[in-house]
C-alpha cells in the first residue's frame, strides 16, 4: 500500500476509534451520530471536493461560523451538561480539520483532537469498550504518530525527494507493521503497570464519576398486585456479589437472597411501609457502618457488591447485614430493617459488606407461641391485615389447623402454595374477585409477588406476623470470575416470618427456581467469560482505589516473600541433592568427566567469538580464509560448468557473466555474484552477514534455475 | 553509537610531527547522548500533568489510565529513540590537507551495526567554524546492516591547530516528542595550512626561473642524452626498440641526469604591532611560495627564527613546510634568524611588508646554476 495512503487510513481509523469512544458515552443521539460518521466518511474524498467546489475555503468559514452560533445556544439551552458541549465542538473540530487538511500541524491537530475525544469520553463512560477503544487506539496511535513524524521530518528536510523517499523506504512493509503492534503492545502494559502504580489519594476534590443512565428496573420499592400483563425477562445485570477469599465455595451457600426492603402494611392490593422514618447508620471507629450487633457464635459472611444504577437508593445484602463498607455519604435504615441510601446513585456503587446469615435451631423455632410473646410493636405492625375474604381466612384457617407451633403453620402455608400454584411471569386476570382471591382460588397461577403477599396474608389471618421482603434471588454464578451475576429477572419477593426466640427467619413460598431454569435457561460459557471480563474491568480499573492499591502492595510483598523462602528452601535442597549426585559421579566417573571437562574447554577455546568475527574463533576463521573469502563464487563457477556453462580460461569474470545475457534467468544471479566477487577479490572487503546471506539466495537461485 | 574518525593522510602522509602527533590513535568509543523536549514533547508533558490533576481532583480511574498511556508512551519513545541510535557507526575521512579559508571536503559514512533493526530519521549535522550555515544530512532510513554516506564541506577561517566542531547526530524519532541528540567526547584535533594561493607568473619571483639544471652526464633524469647498445643490468624499460630493430642489437635510452636547484626561504618574524591579517597573509604568500618552488622541482628549506626544516622535495616535505607555517606564532619581539649560509638561492621574506615581494639574496651555486 503507498505511504500516503496507509498514513490516511490510520488517521481515519484513529478518528473512527474515538469516534467510537464518544459512542460508548451514549450523549450523542442518532442523528448526531449517523450525521458525523456521514461527514467523517465524506471528508475521506475532501481533495477532490474541494478542487470541484468554487469558494471551498469561504463555504467552510460560513459553515464555522453557523457553527459558532449553534454551539452558543447548545452551551446555554440545549445541551443537557456543559461536558456534551466540549464533545459537540471537538466532533465539529474534527469534521473541519478532516476537511481542511493541508498542512503538518493540520495533521497534528487531528491527533490531538482524537485524544481530546479519548478524554472526554472516559468522564462520560465506564463501559468494557473503552478498553478495547484504547487498545486500538494505541496501536493506531503508534503507527500514525511514528507515520507523520517520518513525513513531518522527510518533507521538512528534503522537500523535493521527501515522496520518492517515503515511496521508496518500504515503510509501510509487514515487518514495520508488526514492530509497530509489538511496540503498541509494549506500551500497553507499561500503561497497565503505571495505571496500577500511580499512587491514588484517598479523597477526591471533584468528585466526577461516569453517569450511567437509569434504568427501568424489575425491582420496585412497592409491591403491588392487580397489575397485569407480561413481566419482562430482562437479562440486565444489576448486581456483581464476589465473596471473600475465605468462603470456599460461594456457590454452594444454600437459599441467597439479596434483601433490600421489607412492608409491613397491605391495603388489600399494594404492599407498603407504613413507618416512613429512616434512622441513619453510625459510623464505626474504622469508618464502617455498623448496622447490627453480631451475634454470638454465628458465622460471618463478607462480600463485595457492584450496584448499577437501577433508579433506588436500596442497597441490598445478605439477611442480616451486620456491617457495610464503602464510599457512601451516609445509610439509612427504615422501620423494615431495608437499607438506604439518601438518593439514588447516578453511578455505579461498590461497598463492601459482612453478614450473618439466619442462623437458628429447628428446637427454637418448634416451640408452642402463644400471642403474648410477641411484642407489642410486632404485633401491631406485623399483624395488620384489610378487608380480606372469607375464602383466604378459611383456607387460611384450614392450613392451620392442628398445628401446634407457628413454625409449622409457615412451613405448612409455603408448601401449600408451592405445590399448589403454578409459578408465572404472565399475570392475567381471571376474575372480578380482588387480585389475592383471584390468585389462591381461580387462577392458581402468579409471580413471586403473589406467592409472598398470599403467605403474609394467610400467616396475618391466623396471628403470626408477617411481612413480605423485595429483593434480588441470588443470582448467576460466573464460575470464571467467581462472582454471582444478578439481572434484572432476579428479582424477587418472599417472606420473613417473626418469632419471638429467634426473630425474623425467611420463607419462600414461590417455586420459582423450575421455573426459571426452564424459562431462561443458562448463560454461555462465552457470555460468562465476557461478563468476568466487565466485572474484572469495573473492578480493578473503574473502581481500583487506594484501598486496593494498599492490598495489592501488601499482597505482592507476601507473594515475593512466599517465593524468596520457597526458591531459599528448594535451592537448599536442590544444592543437597546435586552435591550428593556430583559426589556419587565424581566417584564412578571421575575420568570420564574429567576428560570431557577438558574436551569441552578445548572446543570452547577454539570456537571462542573472534572479536570483529561474525561466528566460530580464530580456529574457524582460519578454515574459512584457506576456503577463500571468494568460495561462492568458485561454487558458482562450478555450478555453472555442471549447466554446459564453463568459465574460459580468458575470460575476465565480468566477460564471463556478460556472456549469459542469453538466460536472463542465470544472467541476473550471475551478474548480482560478479559484482559482489569484484567487491570481494579486488577491493579488499568482506561479505557481510547479509551479503552473504544475499549470496547463498543467489547461488539457490542459481542451482534450482531451469536447465 | 559509534564514533570513528579516520583521514586519508594517514597512509599517504608521513605524521605530523606535532604535539598531537604524541597522541594515542583515536579508537571508537561510544557517544553520550543528551535528550530534551521538543515543542511538542513540551505541549505533551504538559497535557500529562493537567491531565493526571484531572484524575487527582476527580479519582476518575480512566483519567488515570489516560495519564499512564501517556507516561507510557514517553517510556517508549525514550527506548525507541535510544534503540534508533543504538550501534551506529560513524567513520569521517578527512582530506589530507586543510587550508585556511578553503573549503575542506570531508566524506562521512554512517553505518547501522543492528543485526535486525533499522534506524530511522537521522539528521548528521557539524558545525562550520566559518560561522556559516552547518552543514546538515537528513536519512531517512538506514537499514539493518546498511550504510549511508555523505559528503560535506566545511571552511576554517584561521591556520593552526584546531578543532573539528563535532559531528552530531539527531532524532526525534519515534514520535518526535523529544530530540535524542549525540555529542563527541573528545573533539577531533586537525591542522590547518595557511591558504595556498595559485600564483600567476607576475608573482612568482624571478629567482625561482628556471628550476631544472642538467647535467652532461648519464643519469635518471627525464630527457635522453644517448642511444647505446643493451648492458646487462639496465633497465629493460629503456630499452629502444625502433633502434635496435634497425641496428639488430639491443640498444637502451641512456638519460641524462638531473640536478634540483634548491631554495631557502628565510622568514623573519614581523615587528612589533604588525596587523595580524598582513602576517597572515605573507604566511600564506610564502606558503604559496614553497608549495609553487616544490612543485616544479626545486629543494625548498623554510627557515624562521624557530628553526629550519631542511632542505627536500615532494610533497612530503611540503607537509612539513606548511605544518611549520601553521603552528607559526607571532613573537612579542623579532627574534634573529640563526641559519648558516648554504648553497643554493634564498628569498627573504618579512611577514611585516606590505608586499610580500621577496628580495632574492643569490649565493653562489655549488653546481652549475645557470643563474647564478
């Protein structure tokens, strides 16, 4: 491909990669997008346009100045941040230069203006793509620096020759290409060791995060029935959980939920919390939140969550967060032990928590409560129930009866339900009835939303309380990243259920987990290797801190100090062995060796890099000049004679070759070898590595030439 | 980079025998190299800082990932370009002589001892002691192995020793962001002759017509003097072969021989106060002088109050005549000529005359000189 026109491909890919950075920010609309990439492809034939179009130079200064107008009003009406500005005039900035072209810094601009696009998308974005922008931007970005800094310098310092010269360097050749990549890679990860190396403070002046749009979500802070229709199945991921090292197998803890907010009071159709109070979470001597006692004896579970943005302040956890840790201004808890934040954020979150899951024995929760043991606040909260029919009192009534603990009500009540009803995402109405009769009695078929308010409701009617928890099932988990994916179809209601020697304890009446296997099926291996990706992106690029610098510093000097001590006692051990061996060989053939030794040091001695010489020491240097520093042409000659072809006794070597001119196919190697053999003999030189190299091509060509 | 200077007098030219003469023969060695922005590196660093403030204030990590692409990228280009100039070789010839105000060719070959890698946008570069625009090359490409050579002039405006400025070589390469420069270790001494001048016959002085003397009897000179028959152990290149076909005996050209006149140039050191151009420029009248006389044959002997080189011929001894007239300096004082007299003419010159007409002292020749 000619020099000039691979260097324009570079620059026309480097402006589409950041082209494609702003992409990922999402501020440009489609129009704004298709209208640029329109003019950046346009501008590829802007020579010819601009030779055919009268007035080129005024037409662009009028279209700048219309511009200059736009970008007025865009600053002070239309633009929906200061930031989207910038990106409108760097894009504007580049259709122009792109068009207009001409000089050395023109082309200089072009570049600084698609790192200026770099920059303004990495405030605007946390996307996986933006690596993979910046990775072919770096390797666009090498080749097309180190492209125009040759042009720059050729045509500068040698304007008439500079396009024979670029023409003629074989610049744009494979292995210049491929030295380039490997140059693009190399800085690559020297990028990644200084970004993890860049020392990071631990407050931020300005804090500028990337704002993620908020999303519609399929969790809600109301649990509502009598709405109808179908709920989406959306694969969206919320939510990353990684457990601590220290939980072996994360995947096997029985019954995950992630618990975000509890409602007490059911108005017949909609769950709420009646108490709207949040009480703020104290802050531990070490920063933490502490949200409840632990308790003794039970285990603690610690996990990292990565929250998108979904629209609510709830943070979810694992029943009974004990402490949360994290970047937050300030938590809130509400009446229904739901945490909260004060506003919803715009970013992602990451916080860290430790939990103690439900931990009880069958005995506690087998003992006879009469309605007295349960405290007042309990009861008035947990127990409140509306105008409900007589066919849920009475069934409500049936499933209790005989029961002698309310421990055995709820199991009975949960079985009931999930043997009973089907589990759906296809929530019709069958009947005038109100949406919990509809549910238990006429179409026996709902969402988890139905299946906890039923049980809440049929628990309440017979005085044990009760209340219904939204929050997220526990999730896919990503055997790759070892994290548990949790989307948007995870969400999810069940059931807490008070008693007085234990507390809450979860019961989950909706036989979902058929269901879902059936209805989504699993992710692909693909899909999880690339979602481990995005969470080792978000991770240890968007959210590495000075935390995580702290144990990663600490860690490397663990692992070091593991390895010196391992490579310390395995030398140890190897010198024992090999000292032994040596030993017990010296013993049995001491001789031998002795004799090889001394062969070896010979061979070293005579094979010893002459200095100047290319191989072999002074013993090969010697074989090779009584060889001649002629001998491929003597081979020549020889192969020549072997063809018909004999040198005359009184021909000189330059007659002789010009004696082939008849076969063009041995005249060009013959003559090539003459000129070098003249260089050779008479001028006192010897072939150079790659001369020589050059001879023996010659002398192959020669032997493998047709008769 | 390697450096390495060379001079075709060296094999033609006997030493000088100057104080630089005691030196070691230079031997390669390895160029520091000075590194330092160039406008745009400048602009570069720049940006890196505001943008790793932007990261700073707004703990944004891609912020940081920019900076470090950055630092990166300035850690490349400082391996690529130190990698560019890595296993250069410089090899300059010299011209053999270096007159004052002359311009000098020098030949420079730059070679790129990299097995694999090739070097790219190399700018060479020296100095003009003139004062005049540097003379400068641009490579665009130097492949593995390969060599480019160069041809340049440069001007030293005063005789004596001196110094070459230093070849250099420069890249901005990979990006160019910063300017790799190399510079010599040991500047490379030379000695430059006082400006020789093509003399027309109105300055050349009588004295110095004519310069061959024959003499009548057989010798190696060039013109014949007899035809007589072959002896063994003469020259068969004199052998005359038209003669000897018509005498059918072997006869030889038998020449006459040849005696050199021979020439001192006294020179006496100018007074006090004399303008420094009009010594140099009788320094170079005389050198103009020995150089004319040496040429068409004659023994020239310089003598100045610091000593006298003899009398001889050829162009080596010229070389000492014009070495002797370049490392002359001017005395605070005249000081008095201490030479014998000697057969042969003399011309006496004074490097405080406005014209630097010698005033001939004729001495009787030893020999027949047929202007004596």
């Amino acid at each position: 491909m000619p020099f000039p026109l691979f260097f324009k491909l570079t620059l026309y890919l480097l402006a589409l990669d950041a082209f494609g950075a702003l992409y990922l920010t999402g501020i440009l609309d489609w129009p704004g997008l298709a209208g640029v990439l329109l003019a950046i492809v346009v501008s590829w034939w802007a020579d010819a346009i601009r030779v055919r179009t009268p007035n080129y130079r005024r037409l662009w200064d009028a279209i700048a100045a219309v511009f200059v107008v736009y970008i007025l009003l865009d600053l002070l009406w239309l633009a929906e941040s200061f930031i989207a500005v910038v990106i409108h005039l760097l894009l504007f900035l580049q259709v122009y230069k792109l068009f207009n072209a001409r000089s050395h810094r023109d082309l200089l601009d072009l570049f600084l203006l698609t790192f200026l696009q770099l920059i303004a998308a990495a405030t605007l974005t946390v996307s996986l793509g933006f690596l993979l922008v910046l990775s072919v931007y770096m390797i666009l970005g090498t080749w097309g620096l180190i492209l125009l800094h040759l042009k720059r310098e050729t045509e500068l310092a040698l304007p008439e020759r500079s396009r024979e010269l670029l023409a003629g360097s074989d610049l744009v050749a494979p292995g210049f290409l491929f030295s380039t990549v490997g140059v693009a890679v190399a800085s690559l990860l020297l990028t990644l060791v200084i970004f993890f190396v860049i020392p990071r403070i631990g407050r931020t002046f300005l804090p500028l995060q990337a704002r993620i749009g908020t999303m519609t979500t399929g969790f809600t802070d109301r649990v509502e029935l009598g709405a109808y229709g179908t709920i989406q199945n959306d694969p969206t991921i919320v939510m990353r959980v990684t457990f601590s090292e220290a939980v072996a197998n994360p995947e096997r803890i029985p019954g995950l939920r992630w618990r975000g907010i509890a409602f007490d009071t059911f108005d017949g159709r909609a769950w709420s919390l009646r108490d709207p109070v949040r009480r703020p979470v104290r802050r531990g001597r070490d920063g933490d939140f502490v949200v409840a006692r632990p308790r003794w004896g039970a285990p603690f579970l610690a996990y990292e969550v990565f929250l998108e943005p979904m629209g609510t302040e709830v943070l979810f956890g694992l029943p009974r967060v004990v402490s949360v840790q994290g970047r937050l201004a300030a938590l809130e808890e509400d009446a229904g032990g739901g945490l909260l934040l004060r506003a919803p954020p715009s970013s992602r979150l990451r916080y860290a928590a430790v939990s103690q899951p439900e931990g009880f024995r069958e005995a506690d929760l087998g003992r006879p409560v009469r309605a007295a043991d349960y405290p007042p606040a309990i009861r008035q909260a947990y127990l409140q129930l509306p105008e409900v029919s007589p066919r849920v009192r009475a069934l409500a009534r049936e499933l209790a009866a005989g029961a002698a603990t309310p421990s055995e009500v709820a199991r009975r009540v949960e079985s009931y339900l999930s043997g009973t009803l089907r589990y759906t995402l296809e929530v019709r109405r069958a009947s005038e009835a109100d949406p919990l009769e509809d549910f238990l009695f006429v179409r026996k078929a709902g969402n988890c939303e139905y299946f906890a308010a039923s049980m809440a409701v049929l628990l309440r009617a017979v005085g044990i309380p009760a209340r219904v928890v939204n929050g997220f099932q526990r999730g896919e988990w990503n055997e790759v990243g070892r994290f548990f994916a949790v989307r948007q179809r995870d969400a999810h209601a069940w059931v807490e259920v008070f008693f007085p020697e234990v507390g809450w304890v979860t019961f989950d009446p909706s036989p979902r987990a058929a269901f879902e296997v059936q209805a989504f099926g699993r992710s692909s291996w693909a899909g999880k290797y690339f979602d481990a990706l995005r969470m080792r992106w978000n991770r240890y690029v968007i959210d590495y801190n000075l935390g995580d610098q702290v144990v990663l510093a600490t860690r490397l000097r663990r692992r070091s100090l593991a390895v010196r001590e391992g490579l310390g006692r395995r030398w140890a051990l190897w010198s024992f062995e090999a000292s032994r061996t040596l030993r017990r060989l010296w013993h049995q053939y001491g001789t031998a060796i002795g004799a090889l030794m001394a062969l070896l040091a010979a061979g070293a001695v005579l094979l010893r890099k002459a200095p100047g010489g290319e191989l072999g020491g002074a013993w090969l240097t010697r074989v090779r000049a009584r060889q001649g520093p002629v001998a491929f042409y003597a081979r020549m000659l020889r192969l020549l004679a072997r063809r018909g072809r004999p040198r005359p006794p009184t021909a000189t070597a330059r007659e002789f070759a010009s004696t082939l001119a008849d076969r063009p196919e041995l005249f060009a190697p013959v003559a090539e070898l003459t000129a070098l053999y003249e260089r050779v003999r008479f001028g006192g030189e010897a072939l150079t590595a790659a001369e020589a190299r050059r001879a023996t091509a010659l002398l192959q060509q020669l032997a493998t030439a047709p008769r | 980079m390697i450096f390495r200077a060379s001079s075709r007098s060296r094999s033609s030219a006997p030493p000088p025998r100057s104080a630089s003469a005691q030196e070691p023969p230079r031997t390669d060695y390895w160029l520091p190299r000075t590194i330092r922005p160039t406008r745009e590196g400048w602009w570069f660093i720049g940006a890196s800082f505001a943008v790793g403030l932007a990261a700073t204030n707004t703990g944004n990590n891609l912020l940081y990932l920019l900076l470090a692409m950055m630092l990166a990228c300035m850690a490349v280009s400082g391996v690529l370009s130190e990698q560019n100039m890595r296993h250069l070789c410089l090899e300059r010839q010299r011209p053999r002589r270096l007159f004052a105000g002359a311009p000098a060719s020098f030949a420079v070959r730059l070679t790129n001892r990299k097995r694999r890698l090739p070097s790219f946008a190399l700018h060479l570069s020296e100095e003009d002691p003139s004062g005049g625009p540097p003379a400068g090359h641009y490579v665009l490409k130097v492949p593995p192995a390969g060599r480019e050579g160069w041809q340049y002039s440069l001007t030293f405006p005063h005789r004596g020793r001196q110094y070459l400025p230093g070849l250099r070589i420069l890249t901005r390469f990979p990006f160019g962001l910063f300017a790799k420069v190399s510079r010599p270790i040991r500047p490379d001494p030379v000695l430059v002759y006082p400006a020789l001048r093509r003399l027309s016959p109105g300055q050349v002085p009588a004295a110095l017509d004519p310069g061959w003397h024959e003499r009548d009897r057989p010798g190696q000179g060039a013109s014949l003097r007899n035809l007589r028959p072959y002896r063994p152990g003469d020259d068969p290149r004199l052998l005359h072969w038209k003669t000897s076909a018509k005498a059918g005996d072997l006869m030889v050209k038998e020449l006459a021989e040849e005696d050199r006149p021979r020439l001192r140039l006294l020179v006496e050191d100018p007074a006090p106060g004399t303008p420094a151009a009009l010594v140099e420029t009788n320094l170079s009248s005389v050198a103009s002088l020995a150089a004319h006389a040496i040429r068409r044959g004659w023994q020239v002997e310089l003598a100045t109050a610091e000593g006298a080189t003899g009398f001889g011929q050829g162009e080596g001894h010229l070389d000492r005549i014009l070495e002797r007239l370049a490392l002359y300096e001017v005395p605070d004082s005249p000081r008095p000529l201490g030479v014998a007299a000697k057969a042969g003419r003399t011309l006496r010159l004074r490097l405080d005359a406005d014209h630097p007409a010698p005033a001939a002292e004729r001495q009787p020749c030893r020999s027949r000189c047929s202007s004596s």
